[in-house]
C-alpha cells in the first residue's frame, strides 16, 4: 500500500507523535511505501517548535526509505502526492478522494478539550485506538464497532532493556513529569513527600521533555531530555519502582518502557494502564485520586523486596509482548479489510 502519515511535529519529543512516527517506521518495514506530512502542532499545555527539515527531529531515528513533507503554514492538503490510505484525518481530504482512504488516531481523552476530542470521534471514518479503553470509550458514545479497532502501541526492545539487575538497585523511585493536569505531577509529588516520612533514604528521580512549569522538591533529581542511553540506564534500570500518577492516560507508553527494563511499576487505575497493569500482578494500581492508596502500594514494594522482585519480572515478561512489528501486522491486516470493503467502514457516527 501507499500509505500517507499526518504529523503534528515537534523539534523536542512528543508522545503521540512519536506514536505515529514509530508506525510509519514500522509500515515500511513491512513493505508499504510511507511518506510523512510534518505539520504545525497544536497542544493545550506547553509550546512546541515546528521543525522545517528532517534534521531538526533529533530524537527520532526515521527509516530512510520514508519520504518527508514539512509544511510551515496551514495544512494544504492538495499539495499531497496521492496514496492508498491516509492516516490522520481532516474534513478537506472528502473533497480530495486521491489522497486515500482516511483513519484518524484515537490515542487519548480527556487531554485536549472537549470540542477537539469529540470531532475525532465524529470522524466518518475508522478510528485507531492505541488502547482497550479507547474502544470503550467510542462505543459507549455510540461509534460503530466497525469503526472502532484497538492496535496496540509498543516498544523497542533492543533499546529498552535492563542494564541492572532487578534484585540489586538502590532506594530508588523515578516517574515522567508532564505539565499537564491530567499527567498529576502534584499528586505525584504529594504521594513522594508521604513515603519520604517513613522512607526518608530513597533517591527520586524525574525526567521530562522540558524545565518544569513549577518548582520541584529539592529532593527530587530532575534530568530534562534524557538520552535514550541515560533513559534507560540512569532512570528505568537504576529505580527499583517506577510511578504514575495520571488521571488519565492514552495508553503510557513510559511504563512500558520502564516494566521492560525492570522497574516495579506503581500507577494510578488511569484507562490506558488496563492493557498492562494489573494489581498484583504485573503492578500494583490505586484508584485515581487516591493519594493514600498510591502511597500504600509504593510502600509495600519498598518493604517486600520479594514482592517487588515477583512483580517487576511478571511486569518485563508482560511488557516483551508489545512490539511494533506485531502492531504493524494489525494495522496492515485492518486496512486491507478497509481497503476490500470502504462502505463498511464510512459513514458520520451518531454520538450520544
């Protein structure tokens, strides 16, 4: 297939973003001919700069069989070269049917306001959501289930892995800080200041794309855009537990990274978190807001070496399922169906 990528580029790391990019890398491995439309990026919290070329992209590692397209201005749409599918919808492309055959990403809500969410889901087109919860979501609102497909996101394994040994890591506890509200940097840092009065040894570690919008804890070692070396060795692989505490989460591809290379994760029951954490199990969860009940469990795993040891090895081997090639694989096999048959898959959804 000629499959067309819409992205909203950034210069500094984007999540979504990268989503998206890692599945055009993921397409041409499998044979399909990508190009990637770089667009303006619009986010409710935080400023982004557009890059102009390719080498304004540092964090990413594109194939080089993927052709690029920047576009400093508004969208324009008819500038494209035509394609099979066209992954990141836009009301004009019903007025360029040459462009493909239309998807749009479903990779979060409750993050970027009502009008802009609600226009994904009334998209007359499939929606690929990067979580089960995501699914849940569009049905519960009344999307068509032909419309609605779960292709996970995933990780590259070569690239996280562990470089320290579960059992023998320091007191230490590390979590992504984000600006956004919905991320819950002050509930982390509440939760933190709690088990620092039980457990006044433990190092904390934070990492972000950007300075922090607020002050942090003195005791809190914030690294601004690790590199993927440091990432892993001096952050996932160095915590005995990693820690979220979103209210809402697309899928939170963090943990993953963190499970792989052998932290204990903690997290908030956030929606995206359901693919991988379960209580117990693969990680220990407390309800949203709970501040106390986050608490409780991080504790636990710093008092039960053997529990966190159990957990943190259920959580690796959980989190080597994830990969981009078994992603690309339901990706290419749902737009083939789309592909056969396109009226089965158009058509305005009557939300609830």
């Amino acid at each position: 297939m000629i499959l067309s990528f819409l992205a909203p580029t950034a210069t500094t790391p984007v999540g979504g973003v990268k989503v998206i990019l890692e599945f055009a890398n993921a397409m041409v491995r499998r044979g399909h001919t990508v190009r990637i439309f770089h667009h303006q990026i619009s986010h409710p919290v935080g400023q982004y700069t557009y890059p102009t070329r390719i080498e304004d992209i540092s964090w990413f590692d594109f194939d080089p069989r993927i052709e690029q397209i920047f576009s400093a201005d508004d969208l324009d749409l008819s500038a494209l070269p035509s394609a099979d599918i066209f992954l990141g919808y836009s009301p004009s492309i019903e007025d360029n049917p040459r462009l493909g055959l239309p998807i749009v990403w479903v990779q979060g809500y409750k993050m970027l306001g009502f009008e802009a969410e609600q226009a994904v889901f009334e998209a007359p087109c499939p929606k690929v959501c990067v979580a089960r919860w995501l699914v849940d979501v569009g049905t519960d609102l009344g999307v068509s289930p032909d419309q609605l497909v779960h292709i996970p996101i995933a990780i590259h394994h070569d690239r996280f892995e562990m470089t320290e040994s579960i059992e023998d890591r320091p007191e230490r506890v590390g979590f992504l800080y984000h600006p956004h509200p919905q991320k819950g940097a002050s509930a982390m840092i509440d939760a933190l200041s709690r088990v620092r009065v039980t457990h006044p040894g433990i190092d904390v570690v934070a990492y972000g794309a950007s300075e922090p919008a607020e002050r942090l804890p003195s005791w809190v070692e914030f690294i601004r855009h690790p590199t993927q070396q440091v990432l892993v060795d001096e952050i996932y692989s160095s915590c005995r537990i990693f820690v979220c505490a979103s209210r809402v989460e697309g899928f939170g591809l963090a943990n993953i990274e963190a499970m792989a290379c052998g932290a204990a994760l903690v997290t908030t029951d956030n929606g995206g978190s359901r693919d991988y954490a379960f209580d117990h199990e693969t990680a220990r969860v407390a309800q949203v807001g709970d501040i106390e009940e986050l608490v409780t469990c991080i504790r636990e795993l710093l008092d039960d070496e053997q529990e966190r040891v159990r957990i943190a090895r259920a959580g690796q081997v959980l989190a080597a399922t994830f990969t981009w090639d078994e992603s690309a694989r339901h990706l290419e096999n749902y737009l083939d169906s789309y592909r056969s048959d396109p009226g089965r898959f158009r058509g305005q959804p009557k939300l609830k």
